[in-house]
C-alpha cells in the first residue's frame, strides 16, 4: 500500500462512513477508490458494446 497525506472534505467523508457503515478513515477512502475504478471498468466495457465481434 501506499501512504499518501490528502486533504478531505470531512464532511463528505463522514457521509461515506455512515452510508458504507466503514469505521475507518484508510478503509472508507480505500473503498471509494475501488468503487470508482469498478465503475470506469464497467462504462469502459459498455462503450465497447456491438463494437467487437
């Protein structure tokens, strides 16, 4: 893993933790970031419908 120091909007973060119940701040954010690769894989894969044969 990499340790990276970001300034947060802790209002949103808090959001985050009560909407995913995540206790921690590293997991909550973690869960984000993988959140939103999922999504840019899955809009990637759906561009490419009717494209490949």
């Amino acid at each position: 893993m990499r340790e990276a120091s970001v300034e947060l909007d802790e209002a949103v973060l808090e959001e985050c933790m009560r909407i995913t119940g995540v206790v921690e701040y590293n997991a909550v954010i973690d869960l984000a970031l993988r959140e939103l690769a999922r999504r840019g894989t899955a809009r990637r894969l759906l561009a490419l419908k009717g494209a490949v044969a």
